[in-house]
C-alpha cells in the first residue's frame, strides 16, 4: 500500500519542508511533488513525481525540457492540467537562465562564454554549431546558427561560418557548439574543424578568438588548454 504525503510527519512533507529549510532542502521528487499536489487513490504524489524522473533517468534532469504536454500528460496521475503546469515551471526555469546569459555583453574570458551560451545550449539533443561574433572591443554583436546535427568538416564549412561574421559586420569571432551528451571533451572532427577554421580567419583577417565545447553544465575551450595554437600550425 502506497504511502501517503498526509501520512508522512509534517516536517516530511515536501510543502511543509520547503517552508521549513527553504527550496534547496527538497529532492527533486518532492519539487516535483509540489507542483503536481496531488496523486491518486492508488497512489500518492510523490510516487507519480518518481515515475515521471524514472522516464528521463537515463537522459537527465533536463529531458523533462523535451516532454511535451500530452507525453506527460500519460503518466498515470499527472493529466493535462498537471503536465501544463510542469511545462510552465520549466520555462519559467529556461527564461530565468537565458536572462542571466543575457546579462553578459562584453566577453574577457571562455567562462563569459559558456555564461552567455550554456543556456542556449544547454537542453539541446542536437549538436548545435554557432559562431559568438565581436566587435573590436569584444562586445557581443550576434550568436548566429552555422549548422545543426553532427560537427565535421563538410557540414561546418568556412564560406558559411565567415559569411555570417561578414554579415554582422565582426571583428573577430568565437567558435561554439554544444556536446548533447554532456561531456564536453574535444573529438579528433572538433579539432579538425576548429584547426581548419583558425587557419581561415588567418586568411580573412577575421581572427578566431576560441572554441568553446559546452557540455552539461561543463565547457570546454581551446584557448585555456593551449590547444588553438597548437592545432593551427
């Protein structure tokens, strides 16, 4: 038989617990209990908030981005009401992240860019190759697109990548694409493509500041490890 909130001690109830010792306190069942209410009969809310982190365990967290209304409106205990108001804390979430990136507008080091970017990136199941375009006085200018799905040479091609720092006008540029599966380690493709990519900028005066790989809640950059000289003889 299925445990209950209303049988747990009041200090267990993830309501009650978040009042107590703040929001930090809760696991991510009971965050999840919280914005659901309420279960069923059969079972209680937090077991509903377990199946649905059972559904996304092996993607992370931040799968439940991707689950649309009517796939979690399925789970048994949920219902479209209950999924809408999921999806409404999740965006809530997404736009809190983005206005912090958002925040950052000249960039002084690749922590500034995984800050500014990471939120962009950070859900995508896609690798997503875009270019940080700067002015002379590295003031963010544009964050174009470039390709989406699997990096390599012939996808990410240098007509198309200068085209866009042309287009806005850029003095020099950064290289970034995100790691879908969290880890944010360079590929022998990543290197090829940033090597061929340095040598270009070389060629159009446009230089090639760094590559930054964003992964889950990790970066990686070129420059830091010593890699973009190295890569570009």
């Amino acid at each position: 038989m299925a445990i209950m909130v209303k049988d747990l001690p009041t200090t267990e109830r993830p309501r009650e617990k978040l009042l107590l010792y703040g929001p930090e306190s809760l696991s991510n069942t009971e965050l999840l209990a919280i914005l659901l209410r309420s279960g069923t009969r059969e079972r209680s809310v937090l077991g509903v908030a377990e199946e649905i982190l059972a559904k996304i365990k092996e993607r992370g967290l931040g799968a439940i981005v991707h689950m649309s209304v009517a796939e979690l409106a399925k789970i048994p205990g949920v219902g479209q009401v209950k999924a809408a108001t999921l999806q409404a804390a999740v965006e809530l979430g997404r736009r809190l992240s983005r206005e912090e990136g958002a925040k950052v507008k000249i960039i002084h080091s690749p922590d500034d860019v995984a800050k500014f970017a990471m939120p962009r990136f950070r859900f995508e199941q896609k690798e997503h190759f875009a270019v940080l375009l700067l002015n002379t006085k590295n003031h963010v200018i544009g964050m174009p697109d470039v390709s989406i799905g699997s990096l390599s040479a012939s996808v990410v091609h240098p007509r198309e990548v200068f085209r866009a720092a042309i287009d806005h006008a850029a003095a020099a540029m950064i290289l970034l694409h995100n790691h879908p599966s969290g880890d944010p380690s360079p590929s022998a493709e990543d290197k090829a493509v940033t090597s061929r990519l340095v040598k270009a900028g070389k060629i159009m005066d446009i230089p090639v500041l760094d590559h930054v790989i964003i992964g889950r809640e990790r970066y990686f950059s070129f420059k830091d490890k010593g890699l973009l000289m190295e890569i570009a003889r």
